[in-house]
C-alpha cells in the first residue's frame, strides 16, 4: 500500500465525523463558495489543463478526447454552475423515512445519512471532479477522487482551489481527497480500503469498470455500461419509428443510453427498412445487418455475435430482425446490459408484455432511450447511471449517496 | 467451474422469467402448499437430519452445534409456520414508488421488481433453507441455496419437498436450488457468477462472510458480524444500566447483536461496577477488564486491543472504563462493526450526540442492543441483518429483496 492512498483515505475518514454534523446551510454555503473560486481561478485552471492538452498531443490522444479534456472560461463558468445548481436540490441527508413506536413502548426513527466517504474512479473528464465532489458534499460525505492520468494536472489544480475554498468555511478541507499517483496501482489499493472507503462508484469505460467490479472488496455502485436496444414492432408508426431509432443513435453516440442494436419485426422491416435507415447512413451511421440484408443495404456490413454484444458509443450500428416480440425478448435478455430497453408500437398489449418482461433499469415505450438520464428525469445532477440492482438503479440522484440509520429510544427495554 | 453450480443458477435464471409475472395470491398459495408439504414430510427429513446428526457426532460436533443442527417434528412445524407468517406480510413487489410527468409529456414510473436471482450461503441450521426460500419467493425471486455440509443431507431432503410441492402450484420448482457440493469450491463458483446471481447473501461466522465479501464478483449484501458496545454514561440509572447491560449479554449471546464490549464512565464504575457486573459473573460470564480493575474483580483477566475486535458469540465481556462520552465514542469508532450500539444514560443531551455521532445501523438510547431484528422491528421475518450501508441497512425485511424499474411512456419523444 503507497502511503497517498491509506493517508488520504485516512484524513477523509476523520472529516466525515466532522461532515456528519454540518448543516444544510453551511454545506450550501461551501458549494457556492466553491463555484466562486473555480471562476475566480479560471487562469490558473486553463494553465494547468495546457500542461494536460500538450502532454495528450505529444501522446498521440484522439482530438475528440483532447475536447473532452479541454477546459477554457466558459466550460469553467459551466462546472461554478453546476456546483450552484446543487445547492438548489434538497438535502436528503436526516431526512426521517419512517416513524413507529412498538407495543414495548419502543420508539423507532429510520433516517438518511451519509455514506461516509465515496471512492470514485474515474477517466479523463475534469468536470467529473468537480460535479462528483459537489454531489458527495451535498450530501454530507467526504470523497476520495482518482481520476485519469490524462487530467492530473487540472485535477491537481481544480482540487486546490476547491480545498483552499472550503478554508472559509464550516465543511473540512479533508473532506476532499485527490490521489495524484497515476498508476494502476493506486486504483487497486483504493479496491481494497474496506473500512476506510464506504463506497466505491467507478466511472469510465468497461475496461475500467469491469477491473472495479472485478477487485473491490469494497462496495461498488456499478456505472454506465450500455448495451441499449430499441424494438420497432410490426405495428409501429413508421415516422415514430423512424424519429425514435435515429435520436437513439444519432443525438449523441458516445453515452451509455444511446442504442447499440435497432431490433425490427420482419414485416415493418420488409415494408419500411429503407425509410428506417435512411436518416442514419446520411449521418453517417456504419450497419451491420444479418444476412440478407446486409446484401440489401449499400455500405454495410454482416453483423456478427460479438456486435451484438459491443457497446459502440460511436456511429455503428447492429440491426437485428425478428418475427415476433418472443424474439426480440430472447435477443434483448441474451445482449442487454440492462441499462435502457425500448419497444416502439401502436400494440398496447405487446408494449405492457415488453415494459414488464424486460428486466432493466429503464425500460421505454414509444420515447427514445437517450432520456434515461437525471436532469431528463427532474432529478437534477447525477452521480452516475446504475446499471446494478442493489442500492440504486438508473440515474443516481443525491439519495443513492446516502444509508440509513435506525435510532431506538426508549426507557429500560430489555428484550424477554 | 462445475457443471453443477452452473447448471443449477442458469436453471434459476430461466425460472426467474417465470417468477416475474406471478401474482401475490398464486405465491402465497405456493408458500401455504409448502409448509403443509414440510409437514407431511417431517418423517423422511427427520430420517435424513438423523443422517446428519450421526455424521456430527462421529466428527466430535459441539452438543449445541449438534442442538442448532437437529429437526424434531416441533421444530419442523415450526418452520412451517415460518412460511405461513411470510404469507401474511405484504408483497412488495409491483410496488409504485415515484410516479410522474415530465413537461415533454413523457411519463415516468418507478416500481419495485425482483432482484432475481438470490444465491444463499450459509451455514449449518437447516431452518434458514426454508426461512430464505420462502422470503426469496415472497418476493418474487429464485434462490440458489448453498447450505453448510454439516445440513447437506438435511437440506436435501427439504428442498426435494419443497420443490416437489411447488409442482402443484404457479410457481416452478426450479426457482428453488440447492448446491449439493459442499466442498469450498462450490462457493467460490457461485462466487463469479456475475450475470446469473443478481446478489449474494452470506449468512454465517466471520470466516464464511470475509470469504464472500473478499472474493465475490456478484454483488453482495453483507450481513451479521457484530461487535456491539453498551456505553455507561456517569448519569445512568443503575437499576436501568444493570438490566440493559445483563440482557444486552446473557439473554442470548450467540447472537449478532448481542454485546461484547460494556464501556462504563470511571465516576460510574468507582461507585457501582460490582452491582452492573454482579449479576453477569453469577451467570457464567467471564469478564476482561483493563488494569487495575482487573485485579479487583475475582476471577477476570486483562483484556486485549485484539479481545476488543473480538465478536465472542458467548459468555465473555469486555469492559472498558472511559473519562468521558467522547472517549467512549473513540473507542466505538475504532473497534465497531457498525451493527448496534448504546448509551444509557439520563442527559438527554449527551444522549442526543451519542445517537447523531455514532455510525451504525442501529443506534439505542436506554434500550437494550438485542432488538435489532426484524420481528422486534415488526417487519416480520428477515433475511438478515445487513452491517454495510449500501442497499439496506439494519434488519433486512422483504424490500431489501427487491430492486427497482423505471417505466417510461410517451407518444414519439425523443431528446433534443
């Protein structure tokens, strides 16, 4: 164990006892603060994300990874926001959940609490920084944050400015954690801090959340992998249809709940395949189509197995064709991730089978998966999608970022 | 991997597509048709526990582990009665929990639905067989049971009845499991099931628990470790504090949350250690104190930092005499499993603090710890106690076995 991670980890678990009495105001008042000195150190932000961007050149990184890297005033004054917009939501933690006396004359109170402190795991996005620390502390935890090598240097700054804020303030200092030692290594020492870490939420591609799931024996919300499918059914409306599929695919590729896998009914496909494809290869879609009508269809490709099972979060793909909703039930349990699932049908009865069968987070009838997501949902920022069934499933709001504490009260009860 | 283990979990991950569309009625029949089942059978599991009972005592099995192992008709009725009292508790599945309209018209459901697929791993009480079985099925979930070989031949014959009884009913047999491989490799199998058990529930000693939670890749729901602390405050009624104290650990001490450690303000013990203590040493407890106390009560020992981590599950207390709340509550900090602890006292302030500042699933004022339980909470049977924060916390009732689904309807929305 490198002495960063335990010593950090440590330092977080002592202000979590400090961060379980701050109030709302005072955790509110901390995050505007914040919001303020990230604007106010826009420069010195930009300076750091430079040394970042020249180090991702030199390093051959992709420009649309370079983009998502790149920090200038405006993304900064976008990141204050965010932390103001936070303050706006409730505070779940002390809310009371339940309220009971017993025949003993036992009182019993179930309320939120924090988690206590919140391991996150993430790539190369130094917006993530700030959001997942803005959301910890709302909700009274501390939060010990890994991000990617490529951002260390605006992370390094980000994290600096927002500690150095909270010195005016009632919220510790050591309530925000940065692990600077980019190795792999300081990834697998977090996975193993039980006792230390409450909660580990890893945040990135499947490589990275695959090695966290794989290893932690600390507990793990599991983010974001999205094997998303929409079924057009043979009594679809071909404009819906049609709109539904391509802003699944199209409006943006790169997140979880945009659709991999367009599963048709092969009477709508005979009839409508063309209009359905249309739009997508002139946006420059690639498809991969079963045989024939990968024949049929100019440019594409043969899908295979190991498609269907690729979460692409690019301009690809898969198509499937069924003869019943039987059918497409069978393929979506085989590939699904269980993250967004969508059936497009003028059939209510099959929509209700559909929207009962599938075992997902979210599942769709005749609205696009890309609103699975929790400013679509009202929920203000999220933490992360949960594609897990324990503890949270689906947008994560501030609630999936606390427990729950039973306070007893009585006068002498002793069990018989 | 063993073609068992894995054959057995795809089976309940098929039934579980069954499992998801039954109603309430048709469970609770199944439950009722069950227990009248273990009834008529009690002479074949009798036969078969006889089978386990010989084996034990030919390996040198303690007289109470032999106690905790053996079925007698009593004893099977009432387990009978387990499943008829789950009959009457109210079914969560199907639940509405969030229901709404966004301004784009979409409209958002949230429901409680199955987790699914339930692996148990658990030790030698044959009881707990039926009391998970008929929790999981409550709510709509299957089981895949993985029982202590000390039960083996116990558990065989019961889920051979159970099986068979659901055979004459909606719900198919196979939702019900039993791993009959009782090396330790079976549950290392189960282990890395990920994709075909939805969660883990561990329920046993230490050793078995860590097993599970340090190697599992299936989330897990971990359960039962309890090192629980009774804080004498210097304003605590003697009477009070003797009674809670004594029932907190003599009542029944093999259980979780039964206390270990008894933490007593110095100017409390100075004036009345021997009347809080008295009655514990006339009922066989050994005690551990610090020095000088140790000299001063006959028939103690020193205690340890190692006796102060240490579960016991029997008749043997630590002590540990505290100047002030705040060291009582540094103590606790260190040496808690989070599970359950108390203060007895008469300052309602101090009181307060211990309740806000201690971090724990239960947390008692002038109670005794031995009431985290979910019969005690009136929630009806439980599946266990859960000591992590994540999913649920404290005596686990039928909601910690499900999870969530959002439902989303709308005419064509799509995302802008």
């Amino acid at each position: 164990m490198s002495n960063e991670v335990v010593m950090k980890a440590t330092l977080a678990q002592k202000a979590a006892r400090i961060m379980n009495n701050v109030t709302t105001e005072q955790k509110n008042e901390a995050l505007l603060v914040m919001a303020d000195a990230l604007v106010a150190a826009s420069a010195a932000i930009i300076e750091a994300n430079k040394l970042d961007l020249k180090r991702g050149q030199e390093q051959g990184t992709s420009s649309s990874m370079l983009d998502r890297l790149a920090l200038d005033e405006k993304r900064i004054e976008a990141i204050a926001n965010g932390l103001r917009e936070i303050v706006q939501l409730p505070d779940p933690v002390g809310e009371l959940l339940e309220q009971f006396e017993r025949p003993n004359g036992i009182h019993i109170r179930k309320l939120r609490v924090p988690l206590g402190v919140i391991g996150m795991i993430y790539e190369a996005r130094p917006n993530v920084t700030v959001d997942a620390t803005g959301l910890c502390l709302k909700t009274s935890n501390c939060v010990v944050l890994r991000g990617g090598s490529a951002a260390l240097e605006s992370n390094r700054q980000i994290v600096a400015v927002l500690r150095s804020a909270l010195e005016n303030t009632a919220l510790p200092a050591d309530a925000i954690q940065l692990i600077e030692n980019s190795d792999r290594s300081s990834v697998n020492e977090m996975l193993k801090l039980k006792g230390l870490l409450d909660v580990i939420i890893p945040r990135g591609g499947a490589a990275l959340i695959n090695n966290v799931v794989e290893n932690s024996i600390v507990p793990v919300i599991e983010t974001g992998a999205g094997v998303c499918h929409t079924y057009i059914d043979k009594d679809a409306d071909v404009q819906m249809a049609s709109e539904i599929a391509f802003n699944a695919k199209v409006q943006r590729p790169s997140v979880c709940n945009a659709m991999e896998t367009l599963i048709i009914h092969r009477d709508f496909a005979s009839l409508h395949l063309e209009q359905l494809i249309q739009k997508m290869i002139e946006a420059g879609v690639e498809l991969r189509l079963p045989s024939p009508y990968d024949q049929q269809v100019k440019g594409s490709k043969l899908v295979t197995e190991q498609d269907y099972a690729t979460e692409y979060n690019d301009y690809i793909l898969n198509i499937a064709i069924v003869d019943s909703l039987d059918e497409a039930l069978v393929h979506i349990n085989r590939y699904s991730t269980k993250h967004s699932e969508c059936i497009v049908t003028n059939n209510k009865a099959l929509a209700e089978r559909f929207i009962q069968e599938i075992d997902a987070a979210a599942v769709y009838h005749n609205v696009s998966t890309r609103f699975t997501d929790g400013f679509e949902f009202g929920y203000g920022a999220e933490i992360g999608i949960s594609t897990q069934k324990l503890h949270a499933r689906g947008p994560m709001g501030l609630p999936a970022l606390t427990s729950t504490k039973y306070q007893i009260t009585g006068n002498g009860q002793i069990r018989q």
